[in-house]
C-alpha cells in the first residue's frame, strides 16, 4: 500500500446510494485534494450526508472511493479515521463533556490501544479548535453553548 501521507487526496467515481428502490445518490464523482477546502451544497434531501456517509463506509454504495489511489475498501476502520474525520449533522455526546473533548475524539486514531494523548495530539487538539474558531469555547460543556457552536 502506499504511504498515505504523501499524497493525500480523495477520489470518487460513480458513487451510488440506494435505499431498496430509492436512489439517494447517483453516479457523482469527485476528487479532493490536501489543502483545500471542499464545500458539498444542494437543497435539503439530495443526498449529501449520504454520500459523505457512503465515503465513510457508514452506507452501503458502488462506485470506487480512493485514498492516495488506495482502494478505500482495502483499508482499515483505523487506517480510514486516520484520515476521514466525520460529526454528524447531529451528533450525540453528553452535555456534560466539554469542547476540548469532543475534538480530542478525533485523534482516537492516531493513539495506541492503551495509550493516551500525547504532546502533539494536544498540539492538533489546539490547531483544530483554532482553524474552527472555536478556541475560546474549549472548556465550555457542549451543554452551556448554542446548537450553531456545536456545529
């Protein structure tokens, strides 16, 4: 396999959702490539989250979906949260946890089985939240701020 981190880039080709005799998403096909910023529009049921989902593994579909020209199929729940993060349009966590936290989920990935986080995940923790402009919310409890905020 090669090494993903060298040129991360995402293609799809023909990706198709179906639900029974519902088609969600048909034939699109796209690439996204390291350091640019990707925004998928469409009015509302046209199948966006379905295909993000597709992407994810999180639906069945057909077409083909690569990562730095490996088969997205070929890879491991792991390999892939390497580097295919997804929240939910909505997303379940305690009210209680706080910002910071639920960022830090993202990083689950990268620790070992009984590791925890380490200098740099608290590194990519804090450029996260910066480059979302969320910083100065990260202590705050997701149940003390607005539902645009989780967004």
């Amino acid at each position: 396999m090669p090494d993903i981190a060298e040129a991360p880039c995402l293609a799809v080709r023909d990706l198709t959702v179906r639900f029974g005799e519902f088609t969600a998403v048909q034939n699109i096909s796209f690439d996204l490539t390291h350091g640019q910023v990707t925004a998928m529009c469409g009015l509302n049921g046209c199948g966006k989250s379905s295909a993000l989902k597709a992407i994810r593994r999180l639906l069945p579909s057909t077409g083909t979906i690569t990562l730095s020209g490996t088969d997205l199929h070929t890879l491991s729940e792991k390999q892939i949260a390497k580097h295919i993060g997804m929240l939910g349009q909505n997303p379940q966590a305690p009210d209680q946890m706080s910002v910071r936290e639920l960022v830090s989920l993202g990083r689950f990935a990268h620790r070992s089985a009984l590791g925890g986080l380490q200098p740099y995940d608290h590194k990519t923790i804090s450029k996260a939240l910066g480059a979302t402009a969320v910083s100065e919310l990260a202590d705050n409890t997701l149940g003390t701020i607005s539902g645009g905020q989780r967004q």
